[in-house]
C-alpha cells in the first residue's frame, strides 16, 4: 500500500470515528485539565475593531481562586483593576455595571481553570476537537439574547486554558492568550500583583 | 271557577318560560364580552374619588409589574435549571416565548430612535465629571476600555467616543442585580392572567421548587401572578371541598326534611332563577359584574330558598291540598319579596357603583325567586297531601311569647361588644399569602437589594420640557431613582449642556488628544465631529414615546389640560428623609395606592354605616304602611337584634370589623326580616310550618356559608363568619313568639 493509500485510509478511518458531542467532548477536556486551588499567569488581550487598524493590547496578570475570585490587573498600556468575586464586578475598586461581561469571563475561567464545566455547557452548545497535546473548542451561546451580541467563543489549551477567542456578530473580536501559568499562592494573590 | 284557576295554573309555567327565555334574549343580545367580569377593586369605587393623574399613574405602575414573574436560582447547575423552568412556564403558557427577544428588539428601537441625537444624551453625573474634571473622566474610561468590561464601550467608539450614550443607556436599562446566582425575568401573557388559566401558575410553582429540592438549588419566585394564581387555585379548592360538603349536607337535609324529590328539584330551581335573574339583570343594566358583587350576590341562596320552603313546608300541614296553592302564604311571601326589593333596590341610588351592584343583583334576584314560587310551584307541585311535619316540628312552637325586656337585655348584652369595635380598612388583611411565597419575597428582597414598594412618585408640569427638567431635579436628589422619561430623554437644556460641554473640550484640544490617545484615526470619528459642529437637533419626547417603550422604562402619563405627567417607581432603599426632601420639590407628590384603597375602604365603610339606617328605614315605612307601626317594629326588631348580636360578639372576638362585615349584614338582614315577617303573618296552625321553613333557609345558609368562615383567605372567612353568626341569632330569636297577629285572631 501506497503512502498515498495509507493516508486516504487514515483519513476514512477517521470520518467513520464517532464525533464526539458537547457533553463528551467536555467531559474529556476536563479529563485533560489541571485543577488548582487557584491559578495565576500572564495574559495579553487584543482586541480588534474594524474602525481601528491596530488591535488595542493589554497586557498584565491575573489570578482565579474560590475564594477571592478573579483579579484581572491591566499593566499596560494602563493600570487598572477588575475584580469580579460573588458576582459583583468592580473597576478599580467601584462596582460597574457591566451588562455581564465580567460574570461572563469569570464563567468561562472558573470552567476550565477549576472545572466547573457544567456551567460551560448550561450556557452554551460545545463543538470542537481533541489533539494528542491539546484541545480546541467552539462555544456558540444558547442564550438567544446573548448570541445576538457573541456569535462564538473559542477555547484552546492543554493541560491548562490556554488561549480564548470571543467574536462578536459585529465583526469585532478579542483574544485573550494566558501563559506562565502556575498553582496561586493565595495569600499573595489575593492581594494582587 | 275550578276550570278558570285550572288553566291560569298550567298558563303560569308558560309565563315562567317566556320571561326566563326573554331575559335570556336581552342578555345575548347585549351580552358585553370578554371583559364582563370586573375584579379590579378600583371598579367598585366611585370614579371622582381618584384624581385623574393619579388613576393614570396607579394604572400605569399596576401595568407595569401585574405580569412580572422574576425567578431567581442559585448553586450549581442554577443557569440550566432556570432555563428548563422557563421551558416548563411557555409550554404550559405561563411566559411569553419571545419576551426577552421583543424587549431586546424594543431597546434596540429606542437606541436606534436615540442615535442622531447621541451627541446630546449623557447622565448627569458624567457630565458634572467631565466638565470639573476631563482628566479623571479620560483615566476612569481609558482603564474601563482596556479592561475585559470594555468590549460594548470599544464598539461605540467612532460614534460615542467620550462613552456618554453608553452611560446614558445603561443608566436608563435595568440592571440585573450582582451575585452569585442566576435570574430569570418573564412575563405572564395578559390572556392567561384571568380566572380559570392563572390558577395552574402556582402547582407549576410548587413543582418547580421540588424540583430545585432534588437537584440540591435554592429556587425563588416573586411576581403579582404567583399571589393571583394561589389566590384563584385556593379559593376553587375550599370551593370544591367546602361547597361540596355543604351542598351535600344541604340536599341530605332538604330530602329529609321535605321528603320529595320534586319538591328539592323545585327548591334548586327557584335557588338558580334567583342567581339567574340577578346576573342577567345586573349585566344588562351596569354590562359587567364585579366578583364581589357576584359573591355576595350567591348569598341570596339564603333568601330565594325562603321562598320555597314557605311554600313547600305549608304543604306539610295536615288539610292541605294542592288546590290551595299559594293562598296559605301569599301574603307572607309578597311583603317578604316588597320589602327585601325595595331595600336592596335602594342601594342603586347610593353613588357608589359597587354598592348599585350589589343592590340590583340582589333586588333583582330576589324578585326572580319571587315570581318563580308564584308561576310555578302552585302548578308544578302537585303532590299527594302528606298531612304531617317531619317530628321536631308536629308540636306548637315551644318558646313563650318575647317579652318587651328581653329585647333590652340583647341589646345591653350586644353594646359592650359593640363599643369594643373599631374600624379595620386595611387591604392587606383581606388576603392570605402562603408562607413560601411570602419567605421567598423577603429572601428576593434581601438579594435584590430594594424592597417591593408599591409606592411611586407623580410628577406634575406645565409642558413637556419643565416635565423633564423636573425629574432630573428630583434624581439629583434622589439618586437611586430609576426610570422616567428623562431617563430616555434628557431635557432640551440638558441635552444643550451635553452638547455645548464637548464643544468647549473640542475647542480646548482636549477631546482630539483623547481620541489620538486611543488610536482612533480622525476620519473613524468624523460623523462624531460634524455632529458636534452642526447646529444643535435635540431629541424630543414625542419623537420617541410614540413607539413602544420596553417594559419599565419610560413612565409618561400624557399631556391633558396644560399638564404634563410621569411616574417614576419608588425603591425601598429611598429612606424618608430623602423622601420628604423630594417630596418638597415643586409638582412632585408620593402616592401610596394600599394606603389610597384603605381610604376608599373607610370612605366605602362610612357610607355603608349610613345606608344600612337609611335601607331599614325604607323596609320600616312599607311595613308601617301594610301592618301598622308596632308590627314594623317588631320586624325590625329580629334582624336589627341579630345584627347587634352578631356584631357585639365579633367585638368580644376579635374587637375590629370592616366594610366586609357591613356587607355581610345585608343578606343577613334579609333572611332575618323574612323570619320575622312569616312568624308575625302566619296563623297559629301553621306556625309549625312556619318555624321548620325558617329553620331550613337558617340551616341551609348556615350550611352553604357559614362554612365560608373556615375559608384560609381572610375575606372569605371575615364575610363567611358574619353570615353565619347574624343568621344563627336571627333563627334563635325566630323562635320566641312574635306579638299578637292574624293567627293569634284566628
């Protein structure tokens, strides 16, 4: 048999696979997660508008934990923090209203970063893919309000949530990419970075 | 002669037929519709009572909340179960599939209305923010962009680039509150609001929190709907058992009693045409009903029954035939019928409406019950004589004549109880609520933050302009104040400001150096900058308040007169002095509309005190006309004793009474004259008759309300324990003889 003949084969093999639905799927995800206590690292957001030619950047650090729930602290290109803990949002210690993007975010962190995955998949419908070394997901919202602003999320990572995509039906879209992720101390980040 | 009476015998049923399907003509004929049923209780009231703006107001706030459910869930899994449960609600019709949707839609018809007028909407607080302090304003919006909460602010940007509509718009859109849990806002569709669909709300209800019970969530639910739904399922559930128990002892006793079927058929009969007869009239002549009317309406199954027992226990006598039809108790039953009509038909004069119906539904189905003894009984029951009572009855009456100071005595034994009484008009005493729903209120409050206040603010101005700047005037003074017009359109002046501020900022560099500062390439912002630029377009409120408003927002009560109006709702976080202090401003009046029932309900109380004088007065003057005045006053005598009575032991009871024990009195006033009036009237062969007749219609009543004293919805219990005890003294003193009458002559 050919390379050619082997690879057309592999490839029907794996159409003939069962595809595996949302529940599943998740559920094999959340086989592959790390969970911890509480979580720390970096992350860089862009966030690309059609009006702007540049992606406006943030970078800074962040922390998850049950108890002191997120911190979200922009360094650059400003200073500011976001919490959002028992469901409350605040920026720079005011609450906001934020029309639940905060909870939104937190929703999605607490999921894959301490697998609370029964909240991903009460809120949306899971499509995606399983790799050797990493997973990628689609989160298409059932809410039908909400999927008239985001049309999808995706989720990308590996042993840890590594990379999160919202697009919006406007077009416009940011991207959120974690790294030096690591096991909190929670003492010192609940104080924050 | 036989033959003559013969044929007017069998021609009154035909009669009886004719006038049911006539009435029944006129009633299809001028049947008015759907709403023919009034449960609203403003309806009994009189309509100049209200002031106009204020029953606008009322109207509009009830409007806003009567077919709000809000369901809150918290714990794992609470965003999936609340989603199931809103499933559950549409399927079963209780929510509107596409609620969320069309208020979606309807807030993004508003921004769409709001959009070339942008430039000019902004909050008070941003603007006093930007215009002491550019600098602050740019750093709080600059940190809010670049943080994840940015993205809707991002979006905005070419056309809002200072993020004062956004702020605007937010302010104006109710917020869910924050926490840890899930909530849910639906809307009960208004056809399945009515009696008859809402009842099978609350098993939902209940179902759902089993539900939450075995999937480990707390469930809460607040809304109008639930308390209507409960009110409605428990009341058709003591209905169903109360009613159906009573009836049952009711037909047990009558069989016993009467021991013939047609002769219970016959009694049923004259029951339904005075119900019948009533309803049909009242509707013809008023084109609704109102429940309470209704209600008190099916108390003339106490007097209508009267009627028939007269008859039939009569029919009980030894001698008595059935050619003798009505001769034995003409009289009695005529001056019964007379004095009953005439005094409930007075009522219609009184000015108030729920008074007039009650008055021509009891008038009315009295004098049906009347007519139809008369047509058709002397006709239809012609049973063999049975020549005996049933044995409790076969003797004399055992109780002596009344003497003249055991009147007294009633009377002094009724007064202390009596002058213990106070008025009670409190609305909220009239209805029960579940313990659940009532803990699950204080725990939504509690989360939520603000109490339920049906409280609200009116607002009052010359024109539309002084309208909003009155209720940006009042919010400065009470911030936490949501909602209003200005919410959705500032004032033109504040619009101006808005307008001229920017202007000044991009005059000053300031507002080109923010927007460079994010990025932003001037021509991504040039419509923004035309705008500023152009002369100056506000927005005006009859551009917007033409279309449909989302749920909540708005609160504009029209232009009438050279006034314009609005509402805003009042949260329970609004302490009193702050209260006072708005209260204070020009135009701006709280309106507490429990508190402005309770007054219609004194006021309603008052006149009731004076119509119930003023109707014994009327049934006095008949009978002093037909039987002279000492035998009036001894018919007078019974029911006003069992009034008293009654009264006087609620006071030792319970030491309160309200417009519902007043109304009370009226059928037992009633059936307690028609008492007095057989006993005085009836020959002393037939006081047997007579007592059994009367203690049957006391017996049955008892039975068929009394009962209602054990209802668990206190205005049920409250009329139903009112009845019951009027008429138990009414037939205890029925049994004293009366003073010397026709059958002491003959």
């Amino acid at each position: 048999m050919s390379c050619r003949h082997a690879l057309a084969a592999l490839l029907l093999l794996a159409h003939c696979l069962p595809a595996l639905a949302g529940p599943e799927l998740l559920q094999a995800v959340a086989g592959r997660l790390e969970y911890r206590q509480g979580v720390a690292g970096a992350f860089t957001q862009s966030k690309y508008l059609s009006f702007m030619s540049r992606p406006l950047v943030s970078s800074g650090h962040f922390s998850l934990s049950a108890d002191a729930g997120l911190r979200w602290q922009v360094e650059a290109p400003v200073s500011s923090l976001m919490t959002v803990r028992d469901g409350v949002v605040t920026l720079d210690g005011q609450p906001v209203q934020d029309s639940g993007v905060g909870r939104l975010m937190a929703r999605i962190m607490r999921g894959f970063m301490h697998g609370e995955l029964e909240q991903i998949s009460e809120g949306f419908s899971v499509s995606g893919e399983l790799q050797p070394a990493h997973w990628s997901l689609a989160l298409a919202p059932r809410n039908p309000l909400m999927a008239t602003v985001i049309s999808e999320i995706r989720v990308r990572g590996d042993t840890y949530l590594q990379w999160v995509e919202v697009r919006e039906t406007s077009g416009n879209s940011t991207t959120i990419a974690f790294s030096a992720l690591h096991e909190a101390d929670r003492e010192a980040d609940a104080g924050g970075h | 002669m036989p033959a003559a009476t013969e044929r007017a015998g069998s021609a009154a049923p035909v009669l009886w037929l004719g006038l049911v399907l006539l009435l029944g003509l006129l009633l299809v004929l001028r049947w008015p519709g759907p709403g023919w049923l009034a449960t609203d209780f403003q309806r009994l009231l009189p309509a100049l009572a209200v002031d106009p703006w204020e029953a606008r107001a009322s109207a509009a706030a009830a409007a806003s909340y009567e077919g709000q459910l809000l369901l809150l869930a918290r714990g794992a899994g609470a965003a999936g179960f609340l989603q199931q449960a809103r499933e559950q609600l549409v399927a079963a019709g209780f929510a509107a599939a596409d609620f969320e949707q069309q208020q979606a839609a309807a807030w993004r018809q508003l921004g769409a209305l709001q959009q070339p007028h942008a430039i000019g909407l902004a909050t008070a607080a941003d603007r006093e923010l930007l215009a002491s302090d550019p600098e602050g304003y740019f750093t709080r919006l600059r940190n809010l962009l670049y943080s994840p909460l940015g993205g809707p602010w991002l979006n905005g940007l070419p056309r809002d680039p200072l993020g004062l509509w956004r702020s605007f718009s937010l302010a104006a859109a109710p917020q869910p509150p924050a926490g840890e849990f899930e909530l849910l806002a639906l809307q009960v569709p208004a056809a399945q609001r009515g009696f008859g669909r809402i009842e099978g709300l609350y098993p939902l209800y209940l179902d759902l929190v089993g539900q939450a019970q075995r999937r480990d969530l707390e469930f809460r639910a607040l809304g109008a709907p639930l308390y209507t739904a409960y009110g409605v399922q428990s009341g058709q559930r003591e209905m169903t058992t109360i009613g159906g128990a009573s009836l049952l002892a009711l037909l047990s006793l009558l069989l016993w009693a009467l021991r013939s079927g047609r002769a219970l058929l016959l009694s049923l009969l004259v029951v339904g045409s005075g119900i019948g007869g009533g309803f049909a009239l009242t509707l013809l002549l008023f084109q609704q009903v109102h429940l309470l009317a209704l209600v008190l309406g099916a108390t003339l199954v106490g007097i209508a029954a009267d009627y028939a027992f007269h008859y039939l226990c009569h029919s009980l006598l030894p001698g008595w035939q059935p050619a003798d039809g009505l001769g034995p108790v003409f009289r009695g039953l005529s001056l019964s019928a007379a004095t009953s009509v005439l005094g409930f038909a007075s009522l219609v004069l009184l000015p108030f409406p729920g008074l007039q119906q009650m008055g021509c539904f009891m008038a009315a189905g009295l004098l049906a019950s009347y007519l139809s003894v008369c047509l058709l009984f002397p006709g239809l029951y012609r049973v063999a004589p049975r020549g005996e009572l049933p044995r409790l009855f076969r003797r004399a009456p055992l109780a002596g004549r009344a003497p003249h100071w055991l009147w007294l005595l009633l009377v002094l034994l009724a007064l202390p109880g009596v002058l213990r009484l106070q008025a009670q008009d409190e609305l909220r005493d009239f209805y029960a609520a579940p313990q659940r729903l009532q803990a699950d209120q204080q725990a939504l409050e509690s989360l939520l933050g603000s109490g339920q206040d049906s409280r609200f603010l009116l607002l009052r101005a010359a024109d539309m302009e002084s309208l909003l700047q009155r209720e940006e005037a009042l919010r400065q003074q009470l911030p936490a104040l949501r909602g209003g017009v200005s919410a959705l359109v500032p004032s033109a002046a504040a619009q101006g400001e808005t307008i001229e501020l920017q202007r000044h900022l991009l005059r000053s560099g300031e507002l080109r150096g923010w927007i460079e500062s994010l990025g932003l390439a001037e021509a991504a912002v040039s419509d923004y900058l035309q705008a500023l630029e152009a002369p100056f377009q506000p927005l005006t409120a009859a551009a917007l308040l033409a279309q449909e408003l989302p749920l909540g927002s708005g609160g504009f009560l029209g232009c009438d007169g050279g006034i314009c109006a609005s509402w805003l709702p009042l949260p329970g976080t609004v302490d009193s002095q702050e209260l006072q202090r708005a209260v204070a401003l020009d135009g701006v009046a709280v309106i507490e509309p429990v508190a402005q029932i309770n007054r219609l309900l004194a006021q309603y109380r008052g006149q009731a005190l004076v119509m119930l004088p003023l109707l014994a007065l009327v049934v006095a003057a008949v009978l002093w006309l037909s039987l002279g005045w000492a035998a009036a006053l001894y018919l007078l005598a019974l029911p006003l004793a069992a009034a008293l009575l009654s009264f006087g032991l609620l006071g030792w009871l319970r030491g309160s009474y309200s417009i519902v024990n007043l109304l009370a009195l009226l059928p037992v006033a009633g059936v307690a004259l028609d008492f007095a009036i057989f006993r005085r009237l009836a020959t002393a062969p037939s006081q047997p008759a007579v007592l059994l007749a009367v203690s049957l219609s006391a017996l049955t009543s008892l039975l068929a309300f009394g009962m209602l004293a054990f209802s668990a919805t206190p205005i049920i219990s409250d009329f139903g324990y009112s009845i019951a005890s009027g008429l138990l003294f009414a037939w205890l003193l029925c049994w004293l003889r009366p003073p010397r009458g026709p059958g002491d002559r003959a």
